[in-house]
C-alpha cells in the first residue's frame, strides 16, 4: 500500500504531496511535529476514527431506547435504569486515564481496534442478561472497551489537521457521539418494538466489528513529542509527575475541564431520559418516543459540528471568544432547557426542548480545542484523556443517574426542569477560561518556538 501520510523533502522542508508546489501556508505546519500529510490520509483517518465514534455511542446509547421495556418487564425503578446509563460513562472516566497512558505505549492505533472489538462483543452481551446485575455488568464491559476511544481518536486527529481546524475537525468528530447516540436511540426503539429489546444489543453491537477491522490497515500510529528536560530534571521528574503537570499546567485549561465536564451533563440526561420523558408525558409509544429522542440528540449532534467551526470564525482575531463563545451556549442551554421542560406536554415544550439541544454539546469542540492549545503537544492524548474524564465523571455518569434519583422523589418532569442549572454552573467557567486564555497560548507557543530554535 502506497504510502499517504508522508512526504518530506531532502532539506527537510515540509511540502505537500497532493501539489508540491504549495507553500507551508497553504498547508499543515504544527510546531514539534514536522511532517506533511496528505489531504486523502487526513480526510480518511477523520472518516474511519469517526465511523468508530458512531459505533461507541450506538453501543452505549441504545439502552435509553429499551429502558421503558426493561422496567415493564423486570419492574425496574428509575434510580437502577439511570445506574444503566451511568455505568457506562463512571467506566469510561475512572479508566480513561490510564487506559490512555498504556495505549500511548502499547500504539493508539491497535488500542482501538483492540477497544472496538471489547465494545462491540460487551454490547452484544447486553442482550443476553437474564437480569439487572447481569445487564449492569455487561455495560459496565461496554465502558471498559470505550474507555480510552474518545481520547485516541481525538489525539490522532488533532496531530494529523492543522491548529487552525482544530475546534471544527475535534467538534466534528465529537459529533459522531451524538449522531451515534441518535441511530441508537432511534434504531433501538425501532427493533425494540418490532422485535423485543435484547435484538436491539444484538443489531447495534456488530457494525464497529467490520471497521475496528479495517482500522489497522488504513491509519499509522504517530509519535509522541517528547517533553523538553528541565534543568536539574531527575528520572522520576520527567515521568508521570512531569506528565501531570503538564497537564494540568494552565488555569485556563484546567477551567476548561470543569466547564466541559458540567456542561456535558446536559446531552448525557437528554440522551437517557428523553424517550422515557415522551413515554410517560406526552403519551407516544416507544417507537415514536424514540424516534423524537432522536431528533432531539440530532439536534445536538449539528449545534456540535456547528459551535466548534463558530467559535473557530469568531475567535480568528478575538481569541477569547474561543470561551466565550461556548459560555454563551451553555447559558443557552440552561435558559430554553429549564423553561422547556417547565411548561406542560404541548407543541411548544417539544420545540424548546429540540432548541436547548442544539445549544447542549455546542461546546465540545471548543473545549477540547482550548485544552490542545495550551498544553504541549507531547501530553496531547494524555490532556484529550482528561478532558474525556472530567466529561464523565462530571456530567456524563452523574448527569442520568441525578435525575433519576431526583425523578423518584419528585417527579421526572420536575427532575428534568432542573438539572440545566448544572449548564448554568458551565458557563461560568468557560467566562473563567476567557480571563486567561490568551496568556496560556502565548506562552506555550513562546516555549515551542524556544524548542524549536
């Protein structure tokens, strides 16, 4: 197979091998990575670790499509369908971190096919459980295979595009969470009614086999950029403490993670509750429930691939906006969400509610741009990890299970009216990124200019 990915001259200038005569400025320079990819290679690692990314949230995500059948059947309460949902994500935060460190060592690239095939097999399990615990465990399954996933992906993707893509390629590919999470809902809901729940595991689970296949033969794995020695640096200085505080060496990064994290919590109570929501308030069947689920998380998906490139217009020569502009989605969201879910079941609260989801994952492309930006990029997986950690652990995994334990005391209507104040919190901290965002880009491309001297 003819290699895409590379193309470098003998004076070790960088040039393109779609047109060579292109300047650098018409292509990819990234400080502390000097290579020159290919447009074809890009476009195709965005397209096979995106088609990945559908299949990790169709696993993860189509049990909010089955929970009116599984309480019908196993009499289940609220607080255990939310403990369905939030396994998952509780998974994938406490593992995320450390299953990164070792897919940094062991390649990303056969990390993923390995974490792909895990995921894949856990959700086909789903369909097997003879029982809450059993079901519980297998998802939790689900989580370990998708631990580290968003984090690879989003690592590789930001080495191969340019620093100036960034928040619309990383909110791009952060999308195809909430496309999948669509297909699951909607397609779950569909084979649930057509042909029971446990169809549903079994038609979601298999389609990431074939492209966790194919992955290996089409992407290369890249190399870490390795972290400049400190002066008087020991050993253990430039081991995982020296990872760590990279990571966490900017305030307007660590904001970042808060602000995400929180904010996160509003697609992850959307995604699981909706279609139990339609069931019970507006009177749908689990098809339609689902399927206006779907619109709903579709929703989210676009505002997703549409904030990132936004922020990214707006911030070109005002660089704040790249947090500012993402604070106001989040207060958007608070706003439409709360007074959605306020007003009784009518025409009017269901076109809020699909409102307030475009605004809900707006973010997601910003944060993880932010994050990228003012950190060195040899902890990139390791800072992407952690922005999908503080995603879970913050809003993703609390998020479902908040509601349903507030839903069994007061109501799920009530439960659902409040929970946006949690995105209110997120905007907060994304005006607290604003503050000191700027000075954190300066001195990191001042520190890889240093390095490159």
């Amino acid at each position: 197979m003819a290699d895409l990915s590379l193309s470098q001259n003998p004076d070790n200038q960088e040039t393109n091998p779609m047109n060579p005569a292109l300047s650098a400025a018409d292509t990819h320079v990234v400080p502390n990575e000097p290579r020159r990819l290919s447009r074809v290679y890009m476009w195709a690692v965005f397209a096979l670790t995106f088609g990945l990314m559908l299949s990790d949230y169709l696993s993860r995500q189509v049990i909010g499509a089955v929970m009116p059948a599984l309480k019908a059947e196993w009499g289940l309460s609220d607080a255990q369908l939310g403990m369905l949902v939030s396994v998952v994500s509780l998974t994938v935060g406490v593992l995320t971190v450390p299953i990164s460190l070792i897919a940094d060592r062991w390649g990303r690239v056969r990390s993923i096919t390995l974490m792909a095939v895990v995921w894949c097999l856990a959700t086909i399990a789903c369909g097997l459980a003879q029982s809450h615990a059993q079901l519980l465990t297998a998802r939790a399954f689900v989580g370990l295979g998708e631990a580290a996933y968003g984090a690879a992906g989003a690592a590789l993707l930001a080495h191969v595009f340019p620093a100036k893509q960034r928040a619309a390629v990383l909110g791009a590919f952060l999308s195809a969470s909430l496309f999948g999470s669509v297909l699951g809902v909607v397609l779950g809901g569909a084979i649930a009614a057509q042909s029971g729940w446990r169809m549903a595991f079994f038609a979601v689970g298999a389609p990431g086999l074939v492209l966790a296949l194919i992955y290996p033969f089409v992407v290369r794995d890249y190399k870490n950029a390795a972290l400049p020695q400190e002066a008087g640096a020991t050993l253990k200085g430039t081991g995982l403490g020296r990872i760590v505080r990279e990571v966490f060496a900017s305030r307007s990064g660590n904001f970042a993670f808060l602000a995400s994290g929180l904010q996160m919590a509003m697609p992850g109570m959307l995604i699981a509750w909706l279609p139990t929501y339609f069931v019970r308030f507006h009177g749908m069947d689990v098809k339609k429930a689902a399927l206006m689920a779907g619109v709903a998380v579709l929703a989210s998906g676009v505002g997703m691939i549409f904030g990132g490139g936004l922020a990214d217009r707006l911030s070109a020569r005002h660089p704040r906006r790249r947090a500012l502009v993402p604070a106001a989605y989040s207060a958007l969201t608070a706003l439409i969400l709360i007074v959605a879910f306020s007003l009784p079941p009518g025409p009017l609260g269901l076109g809020l509610i699909f409102l307030g989801a475009l605004f809900a994952a707006a973010q997601g492309g910003c944060s993880a741009a932010i994050a990228c930006d003012v950190t060195h990029p040899g902890v990139r997986a390791t800072v992407t990890a952690t922005m999908a950690l503080a995603n879970n652990l913050i809003g993703l995994a609390p998020g479902p299970l908040i509601v349903g334990v507030l839903s069994d005391v007061l109501g799920l209507q009530r439960a659902l009216s409040l929970a946006p104040l949690l995105a209110l919190a997120a905007a907060v901290f994304f005006v607290l990124v604003s503050r000191s965002y700027e000075s954190d880009v300066a001195r990191q491309r001042a520190r890889a200019a240093q390095e490159a001297a």
